[in-house]
C-alpha cells in the first residue's frame, strides 16, 4: 500500500471520532497532511465509519486532485486543501456535525467564552464564520468554503496557531492543529465547550463573558514559553 | 421458514433501532416490502426487541391482512400498508417514538430547515401533520392515520421520494425509503436533525431559516443527476 | 435461602434500575410482593447496585417490620408497605430519582398528557403529589410519604390501576405495576414521557393538551377489553 | 514502588472519574491524603486517564512540593494542598469540568436547592464562590484558588464537613470527603443535582427552594447520630 502510514493515520484519526461521539454515518472527516510530500490524506466520501478501511483512504495535493487511491475523496476536501496550502504549520484537519457545536452554527452565533474549560484552549469567543454569498455557493462550494474560513480569520485578526476552530454558519465545525490527533482533541474539546455554553446561556441569558485576567491566566498556563500544565514534552 | 430473506431483512432494520438509541422498550417498528409478492414484513406487536427472532417476524398483505406468521402484526400496519400501497417506490417503513422528534410532533411544529445536515437529506421544512378529525380517530384509526400522511404530502405539493419522513402530530415520526436500511438511516437523521433545531431554538428563539441557495447546494451535491457525494454506486 | 424466589425476583427487578439508566450510585430501590405469605421483599438501604446479592434483599410485612434478612431494609420501606397494604392488586413498586422525572417533581408540577407516547400508558396528566405538610414530615414521614399517595389519587379520584406512576412533589416518582417487572418498565416510560414533555414545554411553552379522542384511542387499544395491541398473553 | 498503597488507592479514585461520566480527556484530578506521612498522591499534569498507571502518581507535601515521582503533578496541586492544609479531616479532593456542575459554575449561580436528592447530601444551595480579584489571578493563582475556597466558607458560616463541594465561578466544581472514594462519590451527586436543576429552573424559572422542614428531614435520616439510613456502618 502506498502511503501506508499517512493512510494508517488518517484512518486512526478518522475512526476517534464516532469513539468520542462526534459523529454519526458519515457526518464527519479528518485528514492528515504529508508536508514533504505535498499531499494530504483524506477519508472517502459517504462511507460509513463502520466499514471504513486504512486501505479506503484518499490521497490528495493541495488542489484537491486524488493523488493515488480508489475511492472518491470526502465532498468537503477542497475546503482541505485550502486550509493545507493557505495555513503551512498546521498538519490535521476535522470536520465534524457534532450536535451542540453544529447547534450554535446554525444558530449563526459566536461561542462566547465563559468559562476556564475554553480559556484553557482559546482567548477568545469561537468564530462563528457567516454564511457565504450566493455568489460563492453557487460557484466552487467547497473550495469558497475554505476562503470563507481564511477570510474570516482575516477580517477578525485571529490567528490559526492560537484559534484552532471555527463554526461555519448554517453548517457546521471543522478544527485543525499540528498533528490530526490535535485536531480531533479539538473537535472533541469544541462540542464540550459548546454544550456548557449552551446550558449556560439558557440558565442565565445574561451570562457573562469571563474576565480578560482569568482568560489569560489558563490559556498562558497551558501554552507558550512559560507553560506549567501537562509533561512538558 | 417461508419468506425467511424477507423476514431476515426486517429483523435486521428493526434490531438497527435500539442499536442507534431511536427506541426502548417496544416503541416502534421497521417493515420491509416484497414488490412482486405484493407483501410486507412488519414486527410483531408488542414484542420486546431483545427477545425478537427472525421467525416472529409477520407477513401481511397490502390491505393489512397476515399472510403468514404466527405472531399477531404491529398494531401500526394498516399505517404501513396504507404508504407502501399508494406510494409505489417505497421499500421500507419505519415509526419509532425518538425522543427530539417526538417533542417537535407533541409540539405540532414542522422542524425547520436551519442547517445544511437538514439540507444535505431534504430541502424542506419536516413536516409536521396536524392530528386527525375525531371522526378519524374514532374510526379505523391506523388506516387513517396512513391517509392523514398522504393527503399531508397531497395538501403541501410534497415528493415522498424526496421528503422520507414525516411527524404526526401529538404521535411521533415516521420515516421511509427505498430499502428497509434506508428508512432506518433516515429515522437516525431525523432525530439528529430534530435534536439539532431544538437547541438551536432555544438558544435563539428568532433563528433564521437557512438560505435557498444553501439548501440548494447541499440537497443537490448528494441527490440527482449532479451529485458528487459518495461513491457513485 | 428462605424466600428465595422472591429475592431473586426482587434482586432482578432492582438490577434493571442501572441498566435502564434510571438510578445512579443507590438512588433507588424495587419491591416485590407475596400476597400469600403476606410479605414482600425490597432492597437493602445504601447498598450501592455494583455489589448488590441476592441475599442482601430484606423481607418485611405489610407494617414495613424485618421478617427475614440480615440488612436493613430501603429507608422508603414503610411508603411501599402502605402502598401494598392498601392498594391489593399492585406487585410490585419501584422508586427512583431518574433524572428528568425528578425534575418535574422538583418543579412541583404534573406532567401534561402532551402525546401518544404518554397516552398509551395512561389517561391522565401523570400527578404530582404537593409536598407534605410540616408535621407529616417531622413525623413518621415515610409512612406519611405513602399515605400522601393514596389522598392524593383519592382527592383526584384516580384508579391505581389505571395511573401506575406518581410524582412527589419536591422529591422524586414511584411506579408500580401487577408485577415488579411491570412497575421497573413503568419507571422507565415514565422518565421518557418526562423528557419528551421537557423538551415539548421548552420548545413550545402554550403546547396544548392531547385532545380526549386520542387519548381514549390510544390507551384503549393497549387496555381493556378492546384491546389490540401486542399478543394478547 | 514507594508509596505504593496510596498511589494505587489514587489511582483508583481517578479511573473512576471517565466511568462516571465526569471527565473527558484530561479534564480532572483525584487526590489521596496520608495524613500520618503529611503528604497527598494526586494525578500527573495533562496525562490522559487511558494512559494512566499507577506509578505516574506524584506524592506531594502540604506546600505542593514533590516528595516523590518522576511525573509533574497537576497544575492544580497547589489548591489540593491549600484544602488538605487547612481542612484537617479530609482524605480526598476531586476536581472536575463535569458538563452540568460547570455550565452553573460558569453562570455564576449557586445551585439552589430544589428536591430531596439535593437535601440527602447537604442542606444549603451549593455555593458558588465569585472569581478572584484581578491580584490573586495573576499572583499565585492555584493557591489563591484554595483560599477563595476556604474564604468563601468561612463568609457564608458554611462547614467543609458539612457541605463537601464548591463551584469556582467561571471555573468548575471541587468535591472533597473523608475518603477520596466518598469525594468521587460526591462529584458524581453534584453533576445529578446539577442536571435536575438546571432541568427545573428553565422548565419552571420562578421555582421554589425546598422547605427547611423537607431538607432537615433528609439530610438528618442519612447524617448525624439519628441517621436511620444505609447499614450503619
């Protein structure tokens, strides 16, 4: 099998996310890209986790052409290969419809960050990109999908090192991060967010957002030069 | 075992329910349709899943008479027999009480179409059907409630080849498809779909619908002549 | 063993509350009777289920004193002796704090007959008893706990044959049934219909009633002598 | 292995935390006091609980110093060390995101007492301690952390023997107890009370608090030298 450990490892980080419960059928992919390569791998279209093989596994460039393999790539691996080509340091990509993330995505609304569980992964609210103009869906989708990302990434300053996830209005979550473990971490990180912002929300509707020194306090304990949390390694 | 492919095939669909959480106890039902035989197969009534075997399974005809089976059929056949009668591409039916599902139908809301896991299955609203007259009620009542789903569909200029499920009123869902698995696949996406649009609504009571153009694109990347999801097969 | 059988039954019936998700840690106890001895047997109080024998279950009379066993009984053991003594048809009695039942008993309200889910189990809103007065509390309050049962079904004038379950208000339901078998499946339509009436309610507060015709259809086909639902054993 | 009984006795109280449901990933802690020795075992920082083994306990002093173990310990070990410093008759403290515990947590709202599941462990409303001045965040946080705790008692004339769990405002819950076993056993009653009343406040906003009458009564059947609850030993 070419690729054989790119696929093996797309296919471990695909089959974590029914294990996590972010995902039914065929309501989700992750990818993993090969940077020395130019190529990324990616699960195939419509094919549920159960009967899903390492050997199904897509590999594709950054313009989203298969590179080698027999299925057809997921439908969402233009919005992919943007990301890949466009964000260099990141090495995994997940999209996910878990229920309380995709909840707020429909909703058309920002996470907003209430508490030390999203403080210790994010500073700031979770994006919530708008839905794109007819002009871009009726043109290239998938591909327009993964501008809509960057641009919202843009016009709101963010960093994708910092921000690893974003909702896209009307639809749905995807994450990143280093590796495609990383990014399944923060689907998984993300739904958890999402629902204990919901149940806050409806609790309170005049919950407040949690203060810029506690932000800062749990998010710099965990990342940057002068992290303390977890191995160090 | 007379009709035991058949049979077999129902038991199948009908054990998928509880294995993806849409039923406990005995609250629901999956049929399977032999075209040229001119049967179905449908649970038996009653009947708790974990104790089901394939031999339990009951023949009926397409005015609700058993053909064969020792068991008495699912107290909603005539309902089954009624859709597969008059709506002649169906191959399976199911009803279950899932939970969100069931809210929306004791509610007597049409589920609206907020994001694009609704669009990627359907480009409507769920349609909610309003109970019955008392006068059908009190009458033959699961052969009527068949008919309220179809004069439903009749009344709102809907497919049932491209809407596959419905909410009765007060009662709960029923969804349906080309094969048994398919119906039982979109008894799943209902209730993902119905979880999903309850806390996007309690979240934002005033959430907006989602956008032609968003419908349109998601509906017809997975159905018709131009779709580009899945494997083609 | 003395008793044997009926341990058995009643460690069985107990065994089902975890499995049905309907009690954690010991939140929770089942009962059954023997009209001929005279006895029933219930669960020990405080013995988390994880280590729960046969042999730890404790038999009492109809006075709710130890007639056999080495524990001591469930602290709710007068409330089920009164209801056994005074209510001659009934088997069996679970008592559970299952988690969205609870909640309508917190909020003192009685959950609305809202669908047919509910209406093939019973005709009524399932009743919320009010709290007890204070000095039924400070006195032989579990003894009082199953009288405030039996006034509140009189004062209302409700059959215990017809309405197996109650909510006690600020506290938590019991269930009962012809057998133990019967009041454990009670708890747990009784904890479905709850969270379909939540989730009913919060969608849509003015959610009306189910209308009499089809609540007469639905639990007249399941009941009585009309009955058509199931095997008719 | 030294400390071999306490790091395995930790270890157990950790692994119980994903089996209840209380954690996800890495976000939690169980500790363990030796009160004779003057040191506690508590998790390593970031391990997740799949991949723990007992020998990656960390033994710390009652100044969060490392006695001994090759593993850092959690980042929240200085609070640990607060709570067992000046909480004399504690042997364990558990620290979770549990969903429903948190999502009050971040609204910043005592969880009032609604119903007798409540009352049959402690007799206030749960306290919520505010988040910290701006001075203690950003000096010593985790150690600010276990005086906010002790501060918040010592305001509300509440007794840690008494009333064995705190929110941290904008953070999540602690659970503590005489064994780390009854602190485990505490997080988990926390995260039940915490649903139902979450699920009574938005069902019914204007919900009233039990009355004392009805949260002397439970709390004093299971505590104190009348307690007539459990086996009595």
């Amino acid at each position: 099998m070419s690729y054989q450990s790119l696929k093996e490892e797309c296919y471990e980080a695909n089959m974590l996310l029914p294990k996590l419960h972010l995902v039914v059928f065929t309501f989700g992919n992750a990818s993993v890209v090969d940077r020395e390569k130019g190529v990324f791998a990616i699960k195939p279209s419509g094919v549920p986790y159960e009967f899903l093989r390492p050997e199904d596994i897509v590999i594709c460039d950054f313009d989203a052409q298969v590179v080698e393999g027999t299925k057809r790539p997921s439908s969402d691996t233009k919005t992919h290969a943007v990301l890949f080509k466009n964000w260099e340091k990141i090495g995994g990509i997940v999209h996910t419809h878990s229920t309380y993330a995709t909840a707020w995505a429909q909703a058309q609304l920002d996470i907003p960050i209430l508490g030390t569980t999203h403080a210790d992964h994010l500073t700031t609210d979770i994006p919530c990109a708008p839905p794109m103009d007819d002009e871009m869906i009726k043109g290239n989708y998938e591909y327009e999908t993964g501008y809509q990302v960057l641009n919202e990434f843009e016009r709101r300053n963010l960093s994708y090192e910092e921000v690893e996830m974003v909702l896209l209005g009307n639809h749905a979550p995807f994450t990143w991060g280093k590796t495609a473990e990383k990014a399944v971490y923060n689907a998984g990180v993300l739904e958890a967010v999402a629902q204990m912002a919901y149940l806050s929300c409806t609790l309170r509707p005049d919950v407040p957002r949690l203060k810029q020194t506690l932000i800062d306090k749990h998010f710099f304990r965990k990342h940057g030069k002068d992290a303390y949390y977890g191995q160090g390694c």
